[in-house]
C-alpha cells in the first residue's frame, strides 16, 4: 500500500461537550472522530480525510451483477438504513451509528476496495452499498490468506470405475451443467503471478473466490501489518477495546445486512448474456424435488457455496446411500419377526384364554390400581413378537459391523474431497485467527452443571409423569371403556401411559432445545477459541452433549431402568420415597422403547421440517405480499436478495446437529426398532432436497468458506458408534427377554430344573410369572378393590420363590442363570464386534492408495512446473544480464576511432 491510503480509527474516549448532558442518562461517552491514523504510525488531526462511497442510480437492469459501469463485478452488498430517515429516541443516536459507518467505509476504501451507494427503489430508507474488490486487491488477499488457485490443466489420466455405467444413469445431464476442469494448484503469489494459469483476469477468481476475499476484508482483524493490507478492518476504539468489523455493525443495528449476490433468480436464466446463471442450474438440476433419487453436483456445489457447504451435502449424500443397505437388512429383519410371530409360543400362552386366561396379575400401583387379567396384553405381545425375535440379534450385529464401514469408507470419500478441491493443507495454510481471540470481553454465563440439572429434572419430570398418569389410567380406563372390548384389547394403562409419556417427552425436548441452544454459544464465547474452526468444534462438542442428554435420556431410562428395580408387590421400592418404581408389561419394556424411538425420530423430523423450510417459505411469502403494491416496479437483485432470509451465524451447524442426533438414534437403539434406518433413508432422501431447496431459493447467499472436513462432527460419531455396540448389546440382554427365553428352552424346560422331555417354550410365561399371596400386602399398598373369585394368589413378574418357601420372595435359580447369560452374552457380542471393528479400521486406510498417488504425484509436477518457470525467468534475465555484459566488454576493448 501507498501512504496515500490511511486507515480512520474512531477513539471514544474523546468527546464534543453539546453531547455530553445529553448522554448523562447512559453514562456512555459520545462517538467523536478526533484522529487520522496512517502506516507511518502518526496521528494527523484531521477529520476531513474520509472517503465515501460513489453515489449511482439504479439502471433498470434487474439481473445486472456490476457497478453501473457495467464493468465493476459486485462482490458484496451492504445494507443500512438512512440516518436521516429513521426513528429513534435521540438525535445522538443517530449521529454516533452514522459516524462508526462512515468511518467504515472509509476504511474499506482505504483498504482498496470500492465502494458504491445505491438507494432502494422500494424503500427509500434502505441505502445499498455495493463492495467492489480489484485485481490488486484480490491478488493481495489471495496471497494473504494462502489461497491455491491453478497453474495448469490437470493432465493425469483417470481410470473410470466398474459401475461407472450405473452411476451415470443418476447423474446430472453434463450437458446442463459441465464437469469442472481440473487443474495443478498452488498458493498464490504475487510475485509469481507469471506461473498462474490466467487467461482473464475477471474470470481467474471465481465469485465464490472473491466474496470469500471480500467477506474477510469487510469482517475483523487485528492489527497494523507492514507487508499486506488490512484483511480486516476497524472503525472505533473504546475503553482500549477495539472494535471492528462487520459482525458487531450488524449486531448494533448500524447496518442491517451484508452478503454476497446471488447471479440470477431462481425461477429463470439470467438476462444478461454474460451471468451463467449457476442459482438457476442448481434448482433446476439438484434442489427440485424431481431431483429426489439424482445423485448431486457436488463440484457444482462447491463451486457456488465454497467447500463448507459442499462437504456437508457430500456428506449428507454418503450417509444416506450407506442407510440404503442398513434400511434393506432392517427391513428383512422385520419382516422375518412378522412371518413368525405366528409361531411365537409364549405370545401363544398369553393369549390362550386356558393359560393366560387363567392367570390373574397384581396391581402395579398402590391401592387405585385393581387385578387384572394377563390376556390384555394379547396383542402388544403378539406385536412385540415382531420386535423381539431372532432377527433383532442380527441386525444388532449388523449395525455394529455398518456402522464402522460406514465411518472407515466415509473417511477414504473425505480425503478425496480434500485432494480434488484443494483442501489438504488448509487448516495449516489458510485459517486467520478469530479477532475475539486476541480482544477483551467478558461475559456472564450460566454453569454447564446448572444446564445438565435442568436436563436431569426434566426427565425426572417426566418419570413422575408416566407414574401419576398410569394410576389414573389404571383406575379410570377399564371402567369407560369396559363396554367397547375392540378398544379395550390396545388401548391398556401401559399402552395409554407411554404413548402420552413420548409425546409429552418430545414436546420437552424440543423446548428445552432452545434454551441449551443459548446457552451453549455463551460458554462457547466465553472460552475465547483461537479459530473458526476451534469455535465450531467447541460449540459442537457442547451443543451435542446437552442434545444427547436431552433427546436419548428418556430412551435410556426405559431401556435400561425401567422395570429393573421394582422389588415385588409385598415389598415395592419407591422413587423418591414416594413414587413406586414402574414395571414393563409381561413381555418387557422393548415394545415401549420401540414406541419412544417411532415418536421422537418420527416428531422430530416432522418439526424440524416446519423449522426449517415452512417458517422461512412463509416469512419470506409474507414479505412478498407486503410489497405486492409496489411490485410493478423493476427491482435489482440486490434488493431481491435483501428480502430473502439470513442463513444465520452458524449456518449449517444445526443441520449437522440433526442429522447426527439421527445417526445416534440409527445406531443406539437400532436392537428395538430395526425400521430405524428405512425411516432415516427416508427422511434423508427429502432432507438433501429441502435443504437444497432452501438455500437455493429462501435463503441469501452465504458467504463461501474453507472446510477440509466435517470438523468435530467425526469424533462424534465415532463416539456414538463406540457406544451403540455395548447399547444394543445391552438392550437384547436386559430390555428384550431373548436371553431369558434361550436359558428357559436350554434348561430350565427339561429335567432337572423343568418338566418337559425335549426342549420346548411351552410352559415359559408360567415360569417366568413369580406367585405372590395377596394376605403378604401392606396397608399402603394394598388395593380398594376387592379380590374376585376363590383364588388367594397373583402374579408378577419377577423370578423369585413362591410363597411357603424358606426363601420365599428371593430371587430364585433361574434368575441367578439368566443374569449369568446376560453378562456373559453382553461380554462376548462386544467383543466379537469391537475385534470386527478393529480388523475393518485396520484394513480400510483412511486414504486410497489411488488419492495417495494423485497427491504425490501433483506435489512434484507443481514442484516441477514452478521450478521450471523460474528457471526460464532465471535464464531469460541472465540472458539479458549477457548481452549487457557482453555490449560493455564490446565497448571497452573496441579500438578507439581516429
């Protein structure tokens, strides 16, 4: 930079006197510009010295991405509101925002770049400033921030896959849209510039390049450096606190928006000949929902969005062709359990009216709960058939060993990403420091143990709930619908109490979603990470902490604590001293675990569905119907762009974050609900396009940014399908009754423990029924009911000895020989498959040897290439160095004329 070019700080500890009665109120000083600060570090006390932006009327060309000279691209927009025109309380207030923007833009001209003001046409209040970045200024900033851009076509040979031919039956018509040139990169360098692959310079940074370039520029930076400009700029200093950037303008309201353009609408190509109308293509070609089994653009992607959000729909894209095979599996297991619930011989019991008929329960509350009979279980039984059958013990092994491929083959995809969109170095090249890292703040923010209470209250909430809520349905419910036997067969007090139990579950969770939401950007700010990217994963780590408590606790509760912890019926155990523990129904709590997941995962994706595509679709409707009166108008895309949604600080972090709660619930649960991964499929296959749709068309541009990796997003997943393995195991061992089931057939159905010649399951609900005499209640528990019939006994479930026995109501042999095979069958599927897991991570490398030989090789053909170049400069000016040479001796040793 010349010293022509000055940088304007704003210092707030000087004052103008007439604004200081007036501020009183506050006790905040009034903005005054009373220095001029330039490279040679000198003060001028000059306030005359700032520059402001061009002034133009819009041309009536509504699809024009340029100054209106047509020859300045727009690389930027900023929004503002006219000081003059709007209305707030004090004079004062106007005057000091008026002050920081101007001192801003003059900035940014100071900085190169250029600067031009243009009113709206639907709203004279709405100033729009168009940010135009140089050819020097780009070059500059290119060689700041280490970006590669290309110095030759790639010419390395590929070999087309095998399935090639399959692929391109999906792929998006070439002929639309055209597959990228691939070319040899490096980091840019100005004095270099000779070694580049330019043939135009308006076209040698693309305008996902440029916004990027530009976006750093007009964001935050840090401090005075010799050799380069400002990447980001300040505007004011208070309290020894600099501040600066556009984020904190945006955030006190001095501009209301700043973004990068979109190049066309939507709906049509552009108007001007020389726009490719790439929005247009990518609707067309990827975010309609005709789209739905194409596979995606993802160059295309990356090339309009930046490799941020090119990484996540290439993502998104992998997992849900990985679900195809989980959904397939999982589907044939159901299918299985539904062609052989039919000869599931203990639902049979259960139903049979001379077995399961004869068999009269005990109440499983105190006192308002009555006796009942064991058949009204008969259909939830036959349901859970399905559920709880051999083909659930596959497919939790399956998941297990998926779930790794998954991860190994995703990891080898991710790295050809890297290679193919130049990513391989870029945390270590690239990434600028975080300006909040190196200024002081403070902030007051609530303890994470206070937020983790919450969570906990929250299920204990709902605990308290399904305990209070099935003592009314226990005394209520048979009594009004007694008359209507079809009703009364599904609709029992356990069926009745989980099912509102999820339904008031899911409601908290989504509530308590927005407060954990808050509360972890807070911490997240306050811990002052060094980057972008550290700020991302520590707000990931948080966010998916308190999500995985909040969404999955409910969950684990009634996998693995409900029912377990009962006691029996002469000697209950009680919650909190006066809830009595709740027991799952004959068959266990898998049925009911199978409902929680089927409402949360199907709620869920419902909700976030209305979140995400219905609230912007009908903001951005409404915002359209307000200004129907002035629609005849020709309006400028940037104004059109005005009036679409911001993406948002975090921009794809919550999409991230459902499709990662999703994945959780593919994974953990999957032994419960083997339709889990059919439903995600599902979900996913709309997700890809509703997003698509969404940024496409409701959704200003984001500005493109830098990612090499899904970021904290892996070790997460990896953590989860750690966990899912010893979950699944857990829940086939403890929550489903495969384990009781398979020791009563091995054992306890013949001699010496059973009574039966070969081994069978007849017999198995009466040995799995403990007995208990009604006389052994206690006061406070005993029911208002009278006892019906002759009989003296109930039943319950447990495996304790009978009444009259000298251990009566212990725990009896077949309870000791169940826990033995539960822990041992726990022991030896975790390490069956945590060993599969090992042997597939070991011999799928987390690089192809196929992307390893590319890098290699590109490494040392741009080695060669720049060395090569520099060498023809290094011969070309010692060539001319020779002949100067050369000339001299000629002219010293000629003899001299006469």
């Amino acid at each position: 930079m010349n010293t022509e070019n000055q940088d304007v700080l704003l210092d707030l500890e000087g004052e103008e006197e007439e604004g200081e009665e007036e501020d009183e109120e506050d006790g905040e000083t009034v903005l005054e510009l009373n220095q001029v600060i330039v490279p040679t570090y000198g003060a001028v006390l000059d306030q005359q010295n700032l520059h402001t932006p061009e002034w133009a009327d819009f041309d009536d060309k509504p699809d024009s991405l340029f100054f209106s000279d047509g020859q300045r691209r727009i690389d930027f927009v900023l929004v503002y509101e006219d000081e003059s025109k709007k209305i707030t309380h004090k004079r004062s207030d106007r005057k000091k925002q008026k002050r920081k923007r101007e001192v801003y833009e003059s900035n940014l001209i100071n900085n190169g770049l250029q600067l031009e003001a243009t009113r709206s046409v639907l709203d004279e209040k709405l100033i729009f400033v168009k940010v135009h970045a140089p050819w020097e200024v780009l070059c500059t900033y290119a060689e700041v921030m280490h970006i590669k851009l290309p110095l030759q076509p790639n010419d390395l040979k590929t070999r087309d896959s095998a399935f090639n031919w399959f692929s391109r039956l999906f792929r998006v018509d070439e002929n639309i849209i055209k597959p990228e040139q691939e070319f040899f990169t490096a980091p840019f360098q100005k004095e270099h510039l000779s070694n580049f692959y330019i043939q135009d310079k308006d076209t040698f940074f693309n305008p996902a390049t440029r916004s990027r370039i530009v976006a750093r520029d007009t964001k935050i930076f840090y401090k005075f450096q010799v050799h380069f400009i400002l990447s980001r700029v300040e505007y004011a200093i208070k309290n020894n606190v600099k501040k600066f950037g556009i984020n904190k303008l945006l955030d006190t309201g001095i501009y209301k928006a700043a973004f990068p353009l979109h190049d066309s609408s939507f709906r049509h190509l552009s108007t001007d000949p020389n726009c490719p109308s790439e929005r247009y293509l990518l609707y067309r070609e990827w975010a309609h929902p005709k789209n739905i089994f194409k596979l995606q653009p993802l160059d295309f992607i990356r090339k309009y969005y930046g490799e941020k959000i090119g990484i996540y729909f290439a993502w998104l894209g992998f997992y849900t062709n990985m679900l195809i095979i989980a959904a397939v599996v999982g589907v044939g297991c159901f299918l299985y359990g539904c062609l052989t619930k039919d000869n599931c011989t203990w639902s049979q019991e259960v139903c049979d009216p001379n077995i399961g008929g004869n068999i009269i329960m005990c109440p499983q509350c105190d006192k308002v709960c009555t006796y009942w009979n064991l058949t009204i279980t008969c259909e939830s039984s036959k349901k859970l058939c399905i559920f709880d059958s051999f083909g659930t013990l596959v497919f939790a092994v399956f998941m297990g060993i998926w779930v790794t491929l998954f991860l190994e083959f995703w990891k080898r995809r991710q790295a050809e990403l890297e290679y193919e969109w130049d990513t391989v170095e870029y945390l270590e090249q690239e990434e600028q420091v975080r300006p909040e890292y190196e200024a002081q703040c403070t902030h007051v923010v609530m303890n994470e143990i206070t937020q983790i209470l919450l969570i906990i209250a929250s299920v204990i909430g709902i605990i308290v709930y399904r305990l209070c809520v099935f003592l009314v349905f226990s005394s209520t419910l048979s009594q009004h619908i007694s008359g209507t036997e079809a009703i009364r067969k599904y609709l029992t007090p356990q069926t009745a109490t989980s099912v509102t139990a999820s339904l008031i579950s899911f409601i908290v969770i989504m509530v308590l979603n927005i407060i954990y939401e808050k509360v972890a950007i807070l911490i997240t700010d306050f811990e002052l990470p060094r980057t972008q990217t550290d700020y991302e994963n520590s707000l990931t780590t948080k966010m998916f902490l308190f999500q995985f408590v909040n969404y999955y606790s409910s969950c684990f509760y009634i996998a693995f604590f409900k029912g377990k912890f009962v006691g029996h019926p002469g000697n209950p155990v009680y919650w909190l001293g006066k809830y009595r523990n709740e027991e799952c129904d004959p068959g266990g709590c898998l049925l009911e675990l199978t409902t929680q997941l089927a409402i949360i995962v199907g709620g869920k994706s419902i909700w976030n569905n209305i979140q995400e595509v219905l609230l912007p679709w009908v903001k951005n409707l409404i915002g359209r119907h307000c200004g129907a009166a002035r629609s005849e108008k020709v309006v400028p895309r940037w104004e059109h762009d005005y009036h679409l949604q911001p993406i948002g600080k975090l921009g794809l972090f919550y999409e991230y974050l459902e499709m990662v709660i999703q994945f959780g619930f593919v994974t953990l649960f999957v032994a419960s609900f083997p339709l889990a991964p059919l439903l995600a499929l599902m979900n996913n296959m709309l997700e890809i396009r509703l997003d698509a749709w969404k940024l496409t068309t409701q959704f200003r541009r984001m500005v493109p940014q830098k990612a090499q990796d899904i970021g904290a997003w892996q070790p997460i997943m990896q953590g989860i399908a750690i966990l899912a393995v010893a979950t699944n195991a857990m829940i086939i061992a403890f929550t489903s009754d495969m384990i009781p089931r398979l020791v009563y057939y091995w054992s306890f159905s013949v001699p010496p423990y059973g009574s039966h010649s070969s081994h069978t399951m007849k017999g198995y609900i009466n040995s799995t029924l403990s007995v208990f005499n009604i006389s052994d209640f206690k006061n406070a528990s005993k029911p208002f009911s009278p006892w019906f019939g002759n009989q003296t006994t109930c039943r319950y479930r447990d495996l304790r000895y009978p009444p009259g026995h000298q251990h009566q109501y212990e725990h009896n042999i077949y309870y000791w020989h169940v826990i033995a095979a539960k822990l041992a069958f726990v022991i030896v599927m975790e390490h069956v498959i945590y060993f599969v897991k090992f042997i597939i991570s070991y011999a799928i490398p987390d690089v192809s040897q196929k992307t390893k030989s590319k890098v290699q090789r590109e490494k040392y053909l741009t080695q060669k290439l720049l060395h090569e170049n520099n060498l023809k400069i290094v011969k070309k000016n010692m060539g001319k160095i020779a002949d100067k040479i050369i000339k001299g001796v000629d002219s010293t040793f000629r003899p001299k004329a006469e």
